[in-house]
C-alpha cells in the first residue's frame, strides 16, 4: 500500500496551508518600554512587548528582556514584567496606590524566567502596598503612552523590590 499523495493534492494543501496562516499585524508604531528595577535598567524591544484590550475595559501591558523574542534566544536570563488594569476605558487615566492589589490593578515581575516547561523562575514579584502608580498620558487610537512606579514583594522570601523611573509606548497589534 502506498501513502504517497498525487502532487496536485500536495500543492493544494500547501497553499491551503499558507492562505490559512494567520497574517502578521503590520505595526505603525515602534513600541518601548524601560525602568529600573531595583535600581538596575530593564529595558524592553519592539518584539518584546505586547499590548492587549481583550475587553473594552481592561488593559494587559506585558514587556520580556530586550532580546527575549530573538532566535536562538539570550544565553542571560529573561525577566517579564505583567500588568494588568480593569476599568480601562482607553483615555487617559492616573492609577493610584489605592486602585492597586484587588482594586482592579495587578502587577507581577518575574526574575530568571526558566528555559525548561514548567520551570521555577529565579525570583516572582507582586505589587505590594506602597507608592504604586501607573500613569496613562496618552490614548490615540491603538497606542498608549504612560510611566509608572511599583513597590513589589517576592512571593516566597518577602523580599521588596522597587520599580521606578518608568515610561512606555506601546500598541494593541490585535487585528
């Protein structure tokens, strides 16, 4: 018994296959996102960073090491900074220390994320009470501008970490 296809059937669904994939998102404007994290620069690319309004009324910043979405991948650690607002509704808005925690603003900073599925990462980081802000500045169209400040707390150790000096630009690529 043979399993070879006929060529026709094989170039029909290779084109099949390329007609089906997902088209990239042509990006209008480059994305950044830099601040010190405890005291040291932590700076994200264009490819590192990924901006989401999966509803009208939340917001979703995610930013990994400058580098982090390069082939092969950096041989350094990759730390990813996550935050996450409800009651977002795309203008600009101040969050303050008191809209943080289970008020509707969640930030999580992860150390030395693991190259191995399922790994531990060096160190995990939620926001803490303390000096939070997160800043929207500027809302046109698909893109943000902002700066914020984070006081953080390692999950297992308690150990603080402070985020400062923090500015972003960045736009929901989402067809």
């Amino acid at each position: 018994m043979s399993l070879r296809a006929p060529k026709a059937a094989v170039a029909t669904l290779m084109i099949a296959s390329i007609l089906a994939a997902p088209t990239a998102v042509l990006a209008d404007t480059p994305q950044s996102l830099s601040a010190k994290i405890g005291g040291k620069p932590f700076e994200s690319d264009d490819d590192g960073i990924l901006y989401l309004m999966p509803t009208k009324s939340t917001l979703n910043l995610m930013a990994a090491t400058k580098g982090a979405s390069a082939y092969p991948p950096p041989k350094t650690p990759i730390d990813r900074l996550a935050i996450m607002c409800k009651n977002f509704d795309a203008k600009p808005v101040k969050y303050a220390a008191k809209d943080f925690g289970g008020h509707g603003c969640e930030v999580k900073f992860v150390q030395g994320v693991s190259k191995t599925p399922m790994g531990e990462p060096q160190a995990e980081y939620r926001i803490a009470p303390g000096n939070n802000v997160l800043e929207i500045t500027s809302v046109k169209g698909k893109v943000i501008e902002g700066k914020f400040a984070f006081e953080l707390v390692e999950v297992k150790t308690k150990a603080k970490l402070s985020i400062t000096d923090g500015t972003f630009k960045a736009e929901d690529r989402q067809k």
